[in-house]
C-alpha cells in the first residue's frame, strides 16, 4: 500500500506531468514571468467555468479577502458578518483593515453560516456578510442574498474550500459558488481542489466597475503605470503558477469526481454507526469535498487522532479554536461570544484523507482503524 497522506499533490502530479512540464517550459521559454498571456488566458477559463463575468487573479487566497473588502470602501469600525468556525484568514482581514468581524453561529449539519444568526447579528455599522463555504458545502446563499439585499448589505463568499460546488436555486437556477455573491474569493494552495504548485488565489465578479477596483488595488492601486489613483498593494498571480492551474483546471470535474468517490466510500463504511456523523450533503449543494469531515459522538477526538497517526493514518482537525477564542481578537471583542453550537463542533470534529488519488485499499485501511478506535 502507497503510504498515507491527507493529500497526495505528487501522485497526482504524475499524472499530468507531460502536460505541466510543457507549461512551465513554455513560460520559461517566453520569459513572461509576471502578468501577461498565460495569466490572461487562465482567468478567461477561470471566468467561463465558474460563470462570473470577470476575474482577476492575485497571490493568494488571504490577498484575495483583503483586497475584496478594500474595494468595497470599507472603513475603520464598519462591520461584516462572518462565522467563527472557518479558517483565521477570513476574519483576519477584516481585522487587519480595522473592520470588525461580528461572529455569528453556524449550521451544525452544513458547518456553514446560519443566515438566522445573520438576521439577529445586523446592526447600523453593518456593511457586509462573508459566508464561508467550509470543506466544500455551500452555504444557503439564496437566504443570505436576500437579507443582504433587504439590508442593501454586500457579499464577500469565501469560497477557498469550495470551487467547483454547484448551488441550486429553488427556481432551478444553477451557479457555481463563488459567482453568487458581489465578489467571491478563492484560494489557490496546493492542498485545494484547484491547486497550485505554489500560491496564488482570485477574486470573482459580474460587475465591472467592482472587476476594475479589484484589479487596480492590486496592482498598486494603479490603471496606468506610476498613476495610482487608490491605495492598493502588491498581489500577483506569477505566470508559471497560471500555467499549472490552467492545466489542472481541466481536470477539476474529475478531480471533484474522485472526492466525492472517495467520500461515498467512507459513507458507506460508516453507515449507521451512532458514534460517528458522516458529512451532510443537502440537495441544493453537491458537496465537492475539499475536506471529509466527522463529527464524533461520546468519542475523545484528540484520542482518536492520536490513535490514527500511531497507526499511519493522517488526519486533521479543522478548527480547533474557532475565531472569536483567538487570542487577536480580544480587542474586537471575542470572548464575549456565546456560539455553543461553534464550540460544540470544534471539540468534536475531525477529517480524514480525501483527495484524487486515494485508492480502495488506502481507504479500507482507513476505515479499518478508524472502526477500530470507535469500537474498542
């Protein structure tokens, strides 16, 4: 058996070596690092497979956040809604622009924001929402659009863990995550469905003057070269990392195929088994599974851990410490926050392997000492 990893970026590398190789090389060969065709290309195949009007590229996921919020002219002790349970990144940034995060709860099934919680959490100073499509689910984004457009709020969807997720409107209406809300923002890392072999990251929108703001900022604030004509800062997508992604970007149904193969499997596996709630998948979002994440019942998570990692399987607990516990977030407030159902994840989850290259052996091994641990 191939050893164990949460995700397998080399084997999976293999596979399309001929065709990355090829890439690079051509970049190489043209010496057009920065900006430029190869990059343009791959935002106009980003921007037709996800259905947005525009993208714009930058150096990563975090960039991609910051620079969503400065376009929207957000200012110091304006606040935006965002869930607790989610990566620091996306609170971080508020943060550090001197916006306040205001946490609310999540869904305990889908593990993303509870537009009730919304409702409840706007006030006079609120100025945006960022949902976070966590592990790979989408959140109910037809709720969060109405309040946001009842509340005349913007929408920032995080949707780092999330590209390629299709959601359902109850007229039928089908887009992907990522081009609902005003911008959406993804994350490029090598561990994500569509990852580089480096950073990198983007921004989506159907509105142009947003697609022109967002560029400008990130490129110094600039249209034209030395006239800059908003505070912005550095983010860029090199050409060498626009190449691997346009490549992989072909193979990105596949690679959600396989996720979702692979999450059927463990479903399977742990059918009916009361100590263990396998990931919840609702109809209207087909859960593309960035991560394959449980919920242990009346089981010690951090045992269990331990347990597979001496027994050479990895796993990962996503989130530990939801972000208003932070110890960055005293000042905006955080631990005055009551989110039991946010608390009540944390202690409980935990994910196993899941990626394109995960075979039946690998997962029944997997299987096999997780089963193990809950049923000593």
């Amino acid at each position: 058996m191939r050893p164990l990893q949460m995700v397998d970026t080399k084997t999976q590398y293999l596979k399309i070596k001929s065709e990355v190789d090829a890439a690079v090389i051509a970049v190489f060969e043209s010496a057009e690092f920065i900006g430029g065709k190869v990059v343009n290309d791959f935002a106009a195949n980003l921007a037709k497979y996800n259905g947005s009007g525009y993208v714009i590229p930058c150096a990563n996921g975090t960039d991609a956040l910051q620079i969503a919020l400065m376009a929207l002219d957000l200012q110091p002790g304006d606040e935006v809604i965002t869930p607790s349970f989610t990566y620091i990144a996306t609170v971080e940034v508020a943060a550090l622009l001197r916006i306040k995060p205001v946490f609310v709860e999540v869904n305990p099934k889908t593990f993303c924001i509870e537009p009730a919680a919304i409702e409840k959490a706007i006030t006079a100073k609120t100025k945006a929402i960022i949902p976070v499509h966590l592990y790979g689910h989408s959140a109910d984004m037809e709720t969060i659009m109405k309040i946001a457009a009842s509340h005349n709020l913007y929408v920032i969807e995080d949707n780092a863990q999330g590209i390629g997720c299709d959601y359902t409107f109850s007229n039928g209406q089908v887009k992907k995550t990522g081009s609902i809300g005003h911008i959406g923002c993804t994350s490029f890392y090598p561990s994500k469905n569509l990852g580089a072999y480096g950073d990198g990251g983007a921004m989506f929108t159907d509105d142009e003057n947003l697609a022109v703001k967002l560029k400008m900022i990130a490129s110094h604030g600039q249209q034209k070269k030395y006239y800059h004509d908003v505070v912005g800062c550095n983010s860029r997508l090199d050409a060498i990392q626009a190449a691997i992604l346009d490549i992989k970007l072909k193979h990105l149904d596949e690679y959600i195929a396989s996720r979702r193969k692979a999450a059927d499997f463990y479903d399977k596996a742990f059918a009916g088994n009361k100590k263990i709630t396998v990931p919840f998948r609702q109809k209207n979002s087909n859960h593309v599974f960035h991560q394959y994440t449980l919920i242990l019942n009346d089981l010690n998570r951090d045992a269990m851990n331990k347990f597979l990692a001496e027994n050479g399987v990895p796993s990962m607990i996503y989130y530990p410490v939801p972000a208003h516990r932070q110890k960055m977030f005293e000042s905006f407030g955080g631990a005055g926050y009551q989110l039991p159902v946010t608390d009540w994840l944390t202690e409980r989850v935990i994910s196993l392997p899941i990626h394109t290259e995960l075979d039946e052996e690998q997962q029944n091994y997997i299987v096999s000492k997780v089963l193990a641990f809950v049923n000593n």
